[in-house]
C-alpha cells in the first residue's frame, strides 16, 4: 500500500519531487514553512537542489533563472510573500517560462494573521503583477489533492510554458491526511528553447521585453489565445448532489469540504441542496455554473473572504438566478449551522 | 614573419540579428564604455573556448540588449535580479558559465540584497559590474554611485551626503565578505587601464571555467551623454571624479588557494528508492474496519502545554485510525500560539468523507493541563468522554452533561514505566483500553513510525502504551460499554 499520512504541505513537496522537479527555492512563511522545510529535508537526498533565498524576491527570481535553464521548479508561499513574488511572476509569463507556486493563503491585507483565508484569490485568479497575462490557478482541498494536484501543475505548467499556482488556504496545508502516492509521472520532455549549455543553443534568448509596438502586441495576443485554449480546455470541477438541487453552493478549497457536510445536513432536512467545487479557479467552471443556473432557484457562494470568486461566479450566473454571499474573515471556518440558516431563509425566500 | 590578422571575438554576433532592425549598428552612444566591456568579455569567451557554455544576464539599463551582440544564451531579468537568477541557472546546470552583467543602478540599487547574498553563498557565477556612477537608459538619473556635488536630473543642486548619502564602494563592500574568491576595480579610462579591465576579465571567467566561486570585477566606465562631457574627455573626468572614491585595485583574491567545487552529479533513483526517500512502507496493509463500526464519526482534542506532546499524541491516533480503515485528518494548532502557550491538535475519525478538519465539537478531549481542560470541556458534546491528568489537575470543573470524566495520573504512570516524558503515550494506552478502536500491533505499528529515529524510544514508548492501558483496565470499565471509541454516561 503506497499510503501514508502527510501534511498538505508536504503533500506539495512530495509530489514535486515524484513531477521530476529539480530545484526548490524559497523563503520562510507561515502557514507554508513545511513547504520550504520538507524540500530542504527531501531535495538534497533526491540529488535535487534546495536555496533558501534571501528573500520573497530572490527567490521568484531563482525560479526564473533555473525554468529558463529548462528545469521543473518549485516555490512556496503565502499571502505578503505572494505580492512580493509577483513582478517574478509577471516575468515569468511574458519569457513564456513554466513554474509552479503554492500559495498557502493566510488572511488578510497587510500583516494579518496566519489563520486559514481565501484572501488571495484576487490576486491570483485576476493576474496580481503588471501586465495582461494570467496563471493558472489549481485549488485542492485534501492533502491528496496537494500532491496530485502539484503533479498536474508541473505537466500544465510545461504544456502552456506558464507559471501555475496550487492555491490553497493555511487549513489544508497543515493538516494530515492519508495521501496515495501514484505512480512516478514520465520524465518531462526536453526544452530546445533552454538556457542549457551546448553550441546549438547558442542563440537561445530568454526575453521579455519587446520594443516595436507590434512586436509586442502580437506577443500579448499569443498570450490571450493560450489563455483562451487554457480556459477552453483546462476546466475541473466537482458537482455533488446538484442534480435535483434548488439551490447551489459555490465554494473551493476548506470551505468546500464544509459545505460537503451542510449538504448532508440540509438534506436530511429535506432542503435540495448541491454542491459546485472550482479545482480550478483559472480557468473558471464558467460553462459549468451557467447550466446549474438556469434549474437552481439560487446559488450561495461561500468564501474565506470579503467574496472575490463571486464575481465571477456572478458574470457565469448572468442573472439567471440570485447569486447571494456569505464570507467569513478573519481566521474561522465558516460554520456549517450558519451556513444552514441563511440556506433555510433562501428557501424561503426563493 | 606571420600575418597578424585582427578581427571580432567569435563570441560576438556578425550581424546583430536579434535586433528588428538596424542590425548593422549598436545602440550604444559614441564613447559608451559598454562596447569596451562586452568587447573584452566576448574576447575571454571565446578565447578561452566558452562560447557554447555561457549564459550571459541582459540587465535592465542600457545593456539591456547586450544580447544583441553577444553569440551566446542570455536572459533578460527584472531589475537588479540578476544574480538570483543566476544562482538558479547554475545550481540546476552547473556546467554553464553564468555571467552577471549589471549597471549600477542594478547592482547597487534595486539589486542590493541578490548582490550581497549571491556573494556571501559564493555561487559560481561571475559579476561583471559597470559603473559609470549614472542612470543610463532613464536620462540621467543619480545613481547609488554618483559622486558628491555631481547634478543629475534628480539631484539638480548636487548630490549631498545629508539628504543622498554617499557613493557606495560596492568592491570595498562585497570583499568584506568571506565566501568571494575574487574581487577588483578596473578603470576604462586609458588604454593601459583597459587592458588591466582585459586581464581582470579573463581572470574572471576563467574561475568560473575552474568552479572556484563567486567573482566580481567592477568596471570604471564612461557615459560621456550623461555626463554632459566630450567623448575623448571622460578618461580625465573618469579620473578626477571616480579614482578617487573608486580607487582602481584587487580587492579580494584567494583563487590560487580555492580549489575547484567538486561538480555536483544528478544522480538518478529507482522508482523504489524514491517512495522508499518519501517514507512509503510497501508492506504496510489497512486493515478492514471491525464489524460495529461501520458508520461512525469522531472529533478528538488533544490539548496541554507545548512540549506535553499533544501534537504527536493526535497524529498517533491518526495513525493508528488510518491503519485500521478509517478515514482521519489530524490538525495541528500553529504559530504563535504554540510558542510558551497551550498546543492542541485535532483528528478526525470517520467511516465517511471528511469534511471540515476543525473540530467544533468534541467527542474525546485528551486534556494535559488546566486551562486545556478549562478552554476545551465546554465543547465536548454529551456522550462525549474526557482523559485528563490528574497530576496536576486535583480538581477539575464540573463536566457538562451527560461528559464522562477519566481522571489518569498519568505523568506518575509514565515515570513508573520509565519514561518521564511519555505521558501522552500513556494517555493513548488508556484511551485505546477504554475505546477499544484499534488492534494492538497497529497501535505498536504506530508507535514505531514515530519514534523510528530515536533509539530506544520505540521500546520506553511501548511500555507507556501498556501501563496506560493497565491502568485504564483497573480503574475504568474497558471497553466502553456502549459506542465504540466513547465511554458514553
């Protein structure tokens, strides 16, 4: 039985080095610290390389360097250090350089606090650094996840050569769960575009800058349509018990293992409830939510935030139906009681 | 006699075909000491035959497009990052040559923190430092390492030390450290002095070439547009304004007694070796849930003092749960608070999916002190069940309905077993006696997970597990009577 017991961090770590990934570079911050501790255990004995970097800073750009050499490679995050990544970030889009980054969301603006938030979707989800360019953004919800969903970010991230984020919030990167290690991925295929050394590579250039306006403009446009067959062709998400369902819920993440067990509860009181869960918030289940609108009665969108996902869930919705909010900050999971409340007074309302 | 032939180094481009347009000429201005440079570096690559290895950094400045020139990999980086990318670049492809190529502003600027750090962690890259003591590219700006008195557009009444500071001696700084192996100023301002730039150069890279470290050489050079000055007069401002605050000299030089770094070899791991490096156990079986116990679910609360183990104590039953078919999460509390307050963790048992990891009722409360008693008793449900030690709680707030209380000395247990620090192992033994949940090699199993790197842990642990659940067999009646894993009324 290839199973073991394992933080979501860790989770994040393991299943970089089972992707192949070759180097690791990050700074410390919780709630993501047994990212950048289970890499410096685990990377140097895998014959992988681990820098602990001077700063939030450094270490995007060390990521930069070593994906234009042309190796997987894994940082680590929350909150305040995610913004500081993010010209990193910006560079890697425009150089059309892979990278996979966990976000391990702790709440608030500023310093906040290291509790379990959602706070960051924004500021992954909408881009965050300069520039037209989006990354992907997986979002697990168990520790299996965390390592299965990290595997699928490598593959992504060297497909679309784009940065990819694994998003999650400061709940599933503490927590253990059993987590089923599958079976090693293949090798990633050979980069010709990379900064590796050797006579034909000679003229390998790694840019993003582009002086004639329509120079750049065509690399922009080339960055929408892969946005676009990323959005056409990248969608997950996970529906429970909507297919009689009068209203929806809309959560990913820890809180949609919450509104898991409001469903349960709410139907063994009879209420149609369902669940919709984004695994990925970029590209957005779109498609997925504008059907469920057009039988539900009304969508309930639940976020460890001030509601960011809702806006978009509202743009998919277009007013078929209500789209109504209930966010919790500061640190506690929503409770799946008053989750029950506002879903029997929406009942009544509908 | 032989014919001497002169012509470009080979690491030069012979039409600057990176360029969309004007690929004959470079947008350098006349008199720019960046031509010299990337003339004098493109000389040692090639010459010392590392051409086809070198990755060169395009800085943000005005050698932004030194890739234009250059016949070899480049990477265009955000400002003053250069070395962090660098570091990256050749800690996964050791062979390259890796080349910083940073202005002032760069280096001394915006890129401090890489500069100072890629250098104290000596990695092997090669720091070419231009200093011109200008903002090129942005129309003339001050620079960290503008002389005192000197206008630019953003100190138009002159660079003062009160409110500017001083130009920084980035050579003088950067030797202060200990891992550089190479550290010199050179001055673009005679032909004489350049050729010193070439020898400096060469030297350079050759270390790189041999693995020796981190090197850097700071080049004195002209920017006669921002200066304001004569194309043939910046030797003379070059050595009226900068000698004297960038005295010309070697630094640092210890690369005759720094051997090379060994080449750090990837090796390769069987698919075993890796699950084996990833602590997969190939034998480990779960286990077919025990008939009873089909459909129930458990919230426990581990909580004491940091240092009591109730962080180990929660993923031990985790462990164990796991092992025996159920479905678990463990949750620790973090941060702060774990620092001289209370810790607790919680795990969650189920023959369901698990929801949400928090525990907002409690069904078992493991409680090793006081206020953890206090804080978390008002959250057990009715029917619940909860393990404290009664060392140091003599007497404990009155249970809420319908909570069953097991008072366990358990420090005192722990110490008789021979173990003074294995009183929460103790508390699992009375807990695995009372709730009955789990067979004993899966508990023993559990135990030698934990413990695997301590020696003699395993054995001193094992004991505690037995008196626990001696003691619990001799006090309480085990197994609970009623739901399995709680004693219930």
């Amino acid at each position: 039985m290839r199973m073991r017991l394992m933080r979501g961090n860790e989770a994040v770590v393991v299943g970089a080095l089972l992707a192949h990934c070759e180097a690791f570079f990050g700074y410390p911050i919780t709630p993501a610290n047994e990212i950048s501790e289970g890499a410096a255990k685990l990377f140097p004995l895998a014959g992988r390389t681990f820098v602990q970097a001077e700063s939030e800073v450094a270490a995007i750009n060390m990521v930069f360097g070593a994906s234009s050499a042309g190796a997987r490679c894994l940082t680590g995050s929350s909150g305040p250090g995610i913004s500081l990544k993010m010209e990193g970030i910006s560079y890697l889009a425009c150089a059309e350089l892979p990278a996979v980054i966990a976000d391990i969301c702790r709440v608030g603006p500023g310093l906040g606090n290291i509790y379990p938030s959602q706070g960051d979707y924004n500021q992954l989800v909408k881009g965050g650094g300069h520039g037209e360019y989006r990354v992907i953004v997986l979002a697990p919800n168990s520790a299996q996840e965390m390592c299965d969903f990290t595997i699928r970010a490598f593959d992504l991230a060297d497909r679309y050569r784009t940065p990819v984020f694994v998003f999650t919030d400061g709940c599933v990167g503490q927590m253990m769960e059993p987590v089923h290690l599958p079976d090693l991925p293949p090798k990633p295929e050979p980069k010709p575009w990379a900064l590796i050394p050797g006579a034909e590579t000679n003229s390998n250039l790694v840019t993003s800058i582009f002086l004639e306006a329509s120079e750049m403009e065509s690399i922009i446009l080339k960055l929408q349509a892969k946005y676009a067959d990323i959005a056409r062709d990248e969608v997950l998400c996970e529906t429970y018990r909507t297919e009689d369902a009068e209203i929806v819920l809309v959560g990913f993440g820890i809180v949609s293992r919450v509104l898991r067990s409001v469903v349960e509860e709410a139907r063994s009181e009879g209420l149609r409830v369902g669940l919709l869960r984004p695994q990925t918030l970029f590209p957005f289940p779109t498609e997925q939510i504008r059907e469920l609108s057009e039988r539900a009665r009304s969508i309930l969108v639940v976020e460890l935030n001030n509601g960011q996902m809702v806006e978009d869930v509202r743009l998919a919705v277009a007013e078929r139906c209500p789209v109504e909010f209930y966010g919790k900050m500061g640190g506690e999971l929503p409770a799946i009681d008053d989750i029950l409340a506002r879903l029997r007074a929406l009942m009544v309302e509908a | 006699m032989a014919k001497k032939t002169l012509q470009k180094p080979k690491a030069f481009q012979d039409v600057f075909t990176r360029k969309s347009r004007d690929q004959k000429t470079t947008h350098y201005c006349p008199g720019c000491g960046h031509g010299i440079a990337h003339k004098l570096i493109a000389e040692a690559m090639s010459d010392l035959g590392l051409q086809d290895r070198s990755t060169i950094v395009a800085p943000v400045g005005c050698s932004i497009f030194l890739y234009y020139y250059f016949d070899c990999r480049s990477l265009s980086v955000p400002h003053g990052r250069g070395p962090a990318a660098m570091t990256g670049i050749s800690r996964v492809r050791p062979d390259t040559i890796s080349i910083s190529y940073q202005g002032d502003g760069d280096l001394a600027a915006i890129g401090t923190s890489e500069i100072i750090h890629s250098a104290n962690r000596g990695e092997n890259i090669a720091v070419f430092f231009i200093n011109n003591a200008i903002y090129g590219m942005t129309g003339g700006q001050m620079a960290p390492t503008t002389p005192l008195e000197m206008r630019t557009t953003t100190s138009p009444r002159g660079r003062a030390s009160e409110t500017e500071g001083f130009p920084i001696a980035v050579c003088e700084l950067i030797s202060t450290l200990r891992a550089p192996v190479y550290v010199e100023r050179v001055s673009l301002d005679t032909p004489a002095n350049i050729l010193g730039a070439r020898r400096a150069i060469r030297k350079a890279l050759q270390a790189q070439a041999d693995r020796k470290g981190f090197t850097l050489v700071e080049i004195l050079s002209p920017c006669p547009t921002q200066w304001r000055v004569d194309p043939t007069k910046t030797g003379e401002w070059i050595r009226e304004n900068m000698h004297p605050i960038f005295k010309p000299g070697v630094y640092r030089d210890v690369l005759a007694e720094t051997p090379s770094r060994p080449r750090p070899e990837r090796r390769e791991m069987s698919d075993g070796e890796m699950y084996a490096l990833l602590g997969i156990d190939e034998n480990a079986t779960i286990r077919a849930l025990p008939t009873g116990c089909e459909d129930f679910h458990l919230a426990y609360r581990f909580a004491g003092f940091g240092g009591q183990g109730v962080i180990l104590l929660g993923m031990l039953l985790a462990q164990a749960g796991m092992a025996s078919g159920y479905q678990v999460t463990w949750l620790p509390s973090y941060g702060p608070e774990m620092r001289g307050g209370t810790a607790n963790s919680s795990v969650v048992l189920s023959t369901r999916a698990i929801g949400s990891p928090m525990v907002a009722e409690t069904d078992v409360l493991v409680a090793m002190n006081g206020p953890s008693l206090e804080k978390f008793l008002p959250t057990v449900a009715p029917g619940g069940c909860v393990l404290y030690d009664s060392d140091p709680i003599e007497t404990p707030p009155a249970a809420p309905d319908g909570v069953h209380l097991y008072p366990v000395p358990a420090r005192d247990i722990a110490q008789q077993a021979g173990e003074a620090r294995a009183a929460n192992v103790v508390m699992l033994g009375v807990y695995a006696a009372i709730g009955d949940l789990f067979e004993e090699e899966v508990l023993a199993d559990a135990l030698r997970k934990a413990f695997a790197a301590k020696k003699g842990a395993v054995e001193a642990n094992r004991r505690a597990l037995a008196a626990g659940a001696d003691y619990a067999r001799s006090h309480f009646p085990c197994p609970a009577p009623d739901r399995p894993g709680v004693m219930v009324k």
